[in-house]
C-alpha cells in the first residue's frame, strides 16, 4: 500500500512539530505549509527537516491554498496552523478573525474543491467555553468566549461542523484543552514560568512577572494530545471531542512545582504585574475526555507534575547547553 500524506498547517509550532514526529513513526509523508518569512526560524522541526517536505503558502491566502492541497493531494489534513497567543487577539483581532476564522474555511474550500475524501482536523480550543456554562465541560457544553481569539475559535469550529453536515466531508473538531512541552512558546504562561525557573536558578534573572495567579486550567503534554488528533481521523465516522486531563491546577499551582523542582522558594521571585491582567479572564477550565477515551480509545500519559518537571529540566538543559550560565 502507498504511503498516506498527511499536509499539516502550522508544523513550525509547538503542536505542529509533534504531530509530524508521530506521523513520521507512522511511516506517512508529511508535508508542512510554511508562510514565508524574511528569516526562517524551523527550530522546532530542525531534527526532521530532511524526512519532511515543506511548501509555502498562506491561510490568508486562498490560491495557495488549493494549488497545495491539488499538487500534493494528501489523504488527510490536519489545520493547526493560527495566531495562538490570546492576548494579541486583543491587539489584532482582525488579523486574528482572518487567520483563526476565515483561514478556517479557506482550508475547507480548498479541500472541496480539491479532493473532497481528504479527512480533516480543525484544532478547535477549550477558549470556546470561556465564562464556562458547567463543570466539566464536555462537547455539548454550550459555548461563551471570552477573547476576539475564542471567538475566532467558535467560527472555526461551527465551519468545520457545518462544511460535514453540508458536504459530507470527513470534518473533524478537536477541542483541546491547554496543552503544553518543551516546545511551548515563551510567552505562554507554563514555559515562561520554567524558562524563568531554569534562569533564575542560573542566577540569569531575579524577579518573574505574572498576571492572574487564580486562573485555573486543565494543563496535559502536547505529545499526548497528537495522538488524538490522528485518532479522530481514522475513526468510520468524523466527530468532535474533547480532549483533556480532567484535572485542573492554578497558575500558583504551576508556578509552586516549577520553583520546588528546582529548589527555590517562589515567594522570593514572583512578582504580580497589574498589566499582565487580561481585559476579560477565562477563570477556569476543566474539560470531561470521556467521549475521546470511550470512542478513541484516547488517555493522557505525562501527568502535570511530570509536565513541569519534564519542562523546567529541559529550560535548564538548553540554558546550560548554550553557555549561559
Ligand atoms: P503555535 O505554537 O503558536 O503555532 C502556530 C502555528 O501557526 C505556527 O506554525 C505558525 O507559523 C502558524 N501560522 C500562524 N499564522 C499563519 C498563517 N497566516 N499562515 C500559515 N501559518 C500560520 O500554536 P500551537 O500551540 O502549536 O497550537 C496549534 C493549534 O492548536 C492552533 O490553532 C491553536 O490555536 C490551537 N490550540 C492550541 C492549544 C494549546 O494549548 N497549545 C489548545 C487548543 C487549541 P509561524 O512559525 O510562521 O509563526
Ligand atoms: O498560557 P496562557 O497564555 O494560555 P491560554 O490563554 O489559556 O491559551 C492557551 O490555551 C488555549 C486553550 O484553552 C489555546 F486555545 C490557546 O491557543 C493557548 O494555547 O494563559 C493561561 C492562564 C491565563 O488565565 C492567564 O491569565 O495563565 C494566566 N496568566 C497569569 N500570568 C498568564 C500570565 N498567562 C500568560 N501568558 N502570561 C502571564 O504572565
């Protein structure tokens, strides 16, 4: 049988690079879509970039979008790709709309123009919930975003569940709850916590500077959470999941385990800074991933503690790697 290809949007970023090392394994051919850029930065997918293809194109763009998906005629799609970070979608919420929302449908288009069996994943978020509605929240959990981010999200997802019931496309919504890695960016709450660790512990920083230590999230390994979306993908039928640990901790939480890992005392550094406040929180998520565990046979692996560890050593290890001490 030949090879299935999977085209991953998005494969330059934290969840993107981790899906291409797990199709890898699966012996697919993986091809990513790169925007272009002046400088190049594949620090994420440098360990493969010899086993991968990479094609430029655009989710603001629609031609290049089905010009990729007609040349490279995957059998699946996976569409990561997004601006991620929540506060910017504050500062740019029409770019924001343009990438989260109409990049959606732009993909969508270009698979029904092209190819309508490619199967896809649309990497919907627990954002959606927002001033959650009940606890756990579930897939039938009634939706209420809380940032210009959560409410790209919510179109996202409702193409997606539309783009099924219209064309009987193989569409599938994977509403992940936060997820994190080694790879996570800086400015997310879990990694700039251990980079801050790893760098005060290196005597590099004193002070760290934090928003709303009470906000509360159900926080699993980006490595567990690709799974699923290939999962949802081999599946007779295409659905929408929730995919979560059930267990949910506070940033304060967070911030205790990565300063005891390495022996410091939080108190002493941590700092709260009035304007890392988020004009409207999302207090509190919790997802129920019992549908996913029943239907896809899905469970996390890496529980939190193990997370930060894995985190905060690894913070450590580049820092020290790279002279920094
Ligand atoms: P990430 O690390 O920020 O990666 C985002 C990716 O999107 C990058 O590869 C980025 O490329 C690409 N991108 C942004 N705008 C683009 C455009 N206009 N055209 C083409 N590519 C573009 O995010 P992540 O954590 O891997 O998350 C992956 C997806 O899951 C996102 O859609 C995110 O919203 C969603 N999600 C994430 C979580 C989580 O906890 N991580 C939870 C729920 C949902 P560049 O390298 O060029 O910037
Ligand atoms: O790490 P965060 O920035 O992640 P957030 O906003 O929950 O969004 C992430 O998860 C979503 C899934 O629910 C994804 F869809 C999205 O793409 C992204 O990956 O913030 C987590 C919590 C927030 O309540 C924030 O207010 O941490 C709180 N926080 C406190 N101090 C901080 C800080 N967050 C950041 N980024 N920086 C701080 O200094």
């Amino acid at each position: 049988m030949a090879r299935p290809t999977a085209l991953i949007t998005g494969i330059t970023g934290q969840d993107g690079s981790y899906l291409a090392d797990f199709l890898l394994e699966k012996d697919y051919r993986v091809v990513g879509v790169v925007r272009r850029s002046s400088t190049e930065n594949f620090s994420r997918i440098e360990h493969i970039r010899d086993r991968i293809e990479l094609e430029q194109a655009d989710l603001l763009d629609q031609y290049s979008l089905i010009e990729i998906v007609g040349r490279t005629r995957p059998s699946e799609v996976y569409n990561l790709a997004a601006m991620s970070f929540v506060p910017t979608s504050w500062t740019q919420p029409v770019l924001t709309a343009e990438f989260d929302a109409v990049g959606v449908v732009r993909v969508l288009e270009a698979i029904r123009l092209a190819d309508p069996t490619i199967r896809f994943y649309q990497a919907s978020s627990s954002e959606m919930f927002g001033k959650v509605r009940e606890v756990p929240q579930r897939e039938s959990t009634p939706f209420h975003p809380r940032s210009p981010y959560g409410v790209a999200k919510v179109y996202g997802h409702c193409i997606t569940v539309n783009y099924r019931e219209s064309y009987d496309l193989y569409a599938c919504s994977g509403i992940l709850f936060n997820h994190e890695s080694p790879r996570r960016g800086k400015e997310f709450v879990t990694r700039k916590v251990t980079h801050a660790v790893a760098r005060i512990k290196l005597g590099l920083a004193s002070e760290l500077r934090l928003g709303n230590l009470d906000a509360r999230r159900d926080w699993g390994f980006a490595g567990d959470y690709v799974r699923a979306m290939w999962l949802m993908l081999q599946q007779k039928e295409p659905d929408d999941y929730v995919v979560a640990t059930g267990e949910q901790h506070t940033v304060r939480e967070l911030v205790e385990l990565a300063f005891e890992h390495a022996g410091l005392d939080w108190r002493e550094y941590v700092v709260q800074d009035p304007a890392l406040m988020r004009p409207a929180e999302v207090d509190t998520l919790l997802g129920d991933p019992s549908y996913a565990r029943q239907r896809l046979g899905w469970s996390p692996e890496v529980s939190f503690p193990e997370l930060v560890r894995m985190m905060v050593d690894s913070d450590l290890q580049q820092l020290r790697r790279s002279g920094a001490s």
